[in-house]
C-alpha cells in the first residue's frame, strides 16, 4: 500500500506538471518543462525507480498537451540519453523488432531532411518529439518487469482510469467549472462549462479527444478481462479484485464517450476471447460476470443515460444494417466518414508518398495531413483512419514498418501464449495480444497519430508488451526444460 500511496503521489504531481504545457503563458510552460524533467531525473536516477518512469509516462500520455520543446516526451529524452551514454544499455534483442525499427528511424529522418517544409524551430522540435518516442520504447522494452512490478501496472491503470472517469463525469455534470484541464478544460475553451456546451454529450475527459479516450478504454477493458479471466494469473501476480474493477471502469468509461465503435469492439473481443478459450466458458468467473451482467442490464437500461448510454443507443440506431458492406466501411460510408476519407484518397494522390513528413510537431503533421486540400468547409484534424493518414506522416516505407512491427508483437505474444497454457504470464501474453488486434480493427475509423500524447501511449505499450512477454516465471523454465 505504501508503494501504491508513493506511486499515485507522483502520478498526481506529473500530471499537474503536464498541464501546465498548455497554458497560454510561455513562462508556464517553461515551468512545467523544467518540473517535468527535475521531477523525472529524481524519480529515474535519485529514487532509482525504473518502473515508476515507465508508469509515470504512460500516465502523462492521458492528457491531451502541447508539443512545445517535445512536450513530455522531453524529459524521458533527456534522463534516458544520460543513462544510455553512461551505462551503455542501448540494444534491441529482438531482431525483426531491430529491423523493423531501424527502417522507421531511417524514413523519418530522411522525411524531417528532404520532404517536410517546417521551419528549422519546428523541425528542431519534431526531433526532439520523435527521439523521445523511440529512446522511450528501446528502454521499455529491455526493461525485466518482476511480479510486483506487473501487480503495480494494474494497481497504476486502475487509477489513471478512475481519473479518467471522475474528468469526463464533471465535464457532463460540470460539479466544479474551471479553467483547468486536470478539472476537465480543454485547450481552447475557457471552462469545463464550455466544454460539455461544445462537445455535446460525448465526453473526452483529460485526452480533450473522446474517440482516443473511447479506444484507450476499450484497451483497458481488454488487458482487465484477459487477465481477470485467467484464474492462475490473478493469483500468481496477487492482483486480487484490481482487474475487475479496472472492467467496471473502462466500461463506464467507454459509455461516457459515446463512441459506438468501442462499445460494439468491446463485446466482440468478450466472444473472440470465449471462442478462443472455450474451457472458460464453464468456470466459476463466467458465472459470476454472468450473474452481474444479469443485475446491470435493467440498471443500464434505466440508469445508463447518467453515463452517456442514451448517446450510444441513439448512434447506434443510425447504422442502417441493410447498407452494410465492405465497401461503405473503405468509403467510411457507414463510419460517418465520407467526406474525410474522401479527402484523405484526394491528398494520397497528390504524392508517391514513398517519404512522409516525419513524424513531430503538431502544425507540421497537421501541414502533412491537410497540405494543398485547401478549403475544406469543415474543420478536420486528418483523415479519421490510421490507415489513410499513415503514408503521410511515415511515408509507404516507415509506415508498413510501423504497422509490421504491431503485427509481429502479436503474433510474437500469441505464440508465447500458445506455446506455454499453463504459464501465468498467459493472461497479460493474450490480453496484449487482443490489445493490438482490436487496435489494429478500431484505427480503421480513428488516427492515434493525431496527438503526439497518445501516440506516445501506443509506444509505449509495445515496450510493455515485448517486456512482459520476455518475463520469466518458474512454470514456463520447467516447460522449456520438458
């Protein structure tokens, strides 16, 4: 509890650091900088806590930000560049992650030199933005997770989601109105009042985005049930009733959103999860999750609408079944995306694309993204796809890398997974492994490149993922042994 308490106290500072980046004021921001990197060279190199780092960032990844000076991805750039040039740690066992990493290293910079017109500011800073992306995930991944480490990230989770919902349930209720983004505001709008008038019952808490905010619920639901469903895991790592309760958030947070998409995935990856382990359809945890499901489905139904249940049954009611296809879902016909997909093919056309811009400041990927289009008539961020803003900002090149290199974890911890059953890893092994599936199926109707914040996040878990997936229990050496 102790450890928890210390955790959730640098957790708060950080992320009261972070909002400091997006105030108008250019001191503040330089204030907040300067805290961001004091506070984690002390919790890197004094507290000597490497867990904590990592934690501590993919907490930070929750809050929407400004990318001046690489935003928050500055610090980590600072701390990790001193530990690598002193302790001599920079490697990638892994070769085909090496390869795939490389590639996307190579294009990037080849894009920020030859193709993207940014200023030598901006470009300074894309530098800035992306090195700490890639210095983060090398470390990340050579990290050794231990089981109270693993117990931790689940205690850690938990947290930032309950926060998470405690933001957007204040923007829908506004119980304290405030300029402040830790209340709730947004970059943009003078109060938590202005936001729940802007964004209409659909509600994107600290990510100021609640399609991003819809899809890192749906990832943690996922992680949570893989994991509490995996009777060996929970006990292994002591996780107790943490994994539940992370599920009753990331649902909830999910309902808040009023994002349709998270909602239908959520219950597509509970029937892929059972038709992949049969063997849990009969035990004593689906009966309990059951027999909840059976007490919430009249709570829902008539208490729902408090949490956002009204906005999803009403958006889902837009979808016309009979017009259905593969082809209205490329046009984005039936993702209500038409028109940005449309312009998306417009702007694909315009270039071979073979380099992006690279991968950095907001402007600069946003000039990336919308370039020549011109007028549009309508506001829009990019293309609403991964898939369809990727070329652009990685170019053909960097971005099958980027996208290869997701496809390799999961195949990587699924066989891990299938290799050793009885290994307790096994639960987090399978719950990554749906993690970027079902990131992979969601980025078809939103851009995770859109916020350097969360991009980062999507960094960041990969380096979870290939760390844990190299933890080693006793059962698995006994199984390697046999």
């Amino acid at each position: 509890m102790k450890k928890l308490v210390n955790y959730i106290i640098n957790i708060s500072f950080g992320l009261f650091f972070v909002q400091l980046l997006s105030t108008e004021s250019n001191f503040l921001r330089l204030i907040g900088l300067g805290l961001l990197i004091v506070h984690t060279f002390l919790i890197f190199h004094i507290f000597h806590d490497q867990f904590l780092f990592i934690v501590y960032l993919l907490c930070q990844c929750t809050m929407g930000s400004y990318d001046i000076m690489g935003g928050i991805t500055l610090a980590p750039l600072i701390i990790l560049i001193a530990f690598f040039f002193f302790k001599g740690q920079f490697y990638i066992k892994d070769k085909f992650v090496r390869f795939c990493l490389l590639i996307l290293i190579i294009t990037n910079f080849l894009g920020f030199l030859i193709k993207n017109p940014s200023d030598k500011l901006d470009l300074f800073q894309s530098v800035i933005l992306f090195s700490g992306l890639i210095l983060t995930f090398i470390f990340i991944q050579n990290f050794k997770f231990s089981m109270s480490n693993i117990k931790s990230l689940f205690q850690v989770l938990t947290f930032i989601s309950l926060i998470l919902f405690v933001v957007a349930l204040n923007q829908k209720y506004v119980f304290i109105d405030s300029p402040y983004l830790l209340m709730g505001a947004i970059t943009g709008y003078p109060s938590v009042s202005s936001v729940k008038i802007a964004y209409d019952g659909r509600f994107p808490s600290l990510f100021g985005d609640y399609e991003l905010f819809s899809e890192f619920s749906l990832l943690m639901f996922i992680l949570a049930f893989s994991i509490f469903m995996d009777k060996n895991s929970n006990k292994t790592f002591d996780l107790g009733n943490t994994p539940f309760f992370l599920m009753v958030i990331s649902f909830m947070n999910i309902l808040i959103t009023g994002t349709r998409s998270g909602f239908i995935l959520l219950f597509a990856f509970v029937f892929l999860f059972f038709l992949l382990r049969t063997g849990t359809l009969f035990s004593g945890k689906t009966i309990l999750l059951l027999s909840i499901l059976i007490i919430m489905i009249p709570l829902v139904i008539n208490f729902g609408d408090l949490i956002g249940f009204d906005v999803i049954t009403r958006r889902m009611g837009e979808i016309d079944m009979n017009r259905l296809s593969t082809s209205s879902l490329v046009t984005g016909e039936q993702l209500n995306r038409t028109y940005v997909y449309a312009e998306g093919h417009k702007r694909l056309a315009e270039d071979s694309w073979i380099l992006g811009y690279g991968y950095g400041k907001s402007s600069a990927n946003s000039h990336a993204w919308l370039g020549n289009i011109g007028a549009l008539g309508i506001e829009i961020r990019d293309f609403h796809s991964l898939y369809l803003s990727l070329p652009m900002i990685y170019g053909w090149i960097g971005g099958i890398a980027y996208l290869l290199l997701i496809l390799y974890v999961i195949i990587k911890i699924l066989m891990n997974y299938l290799n050793f059953p009885n290994n307790p890893i096994g639960g987090l092994a399978l719950g990554f492994s749906f993690i970027f599936i079902f990131f992979l199926i969601n980025e078809l109707k939103i851009n995770s490149l859109r916020t350097y914040n969360y991009h980062f996040f999507i960094w960041i878990l990969i380096g979870i993922s290939l760390s844990v997936n190299n933890y080693k229990s006793p059962i698995s050496e006994v199984e390697k042994r046999e």
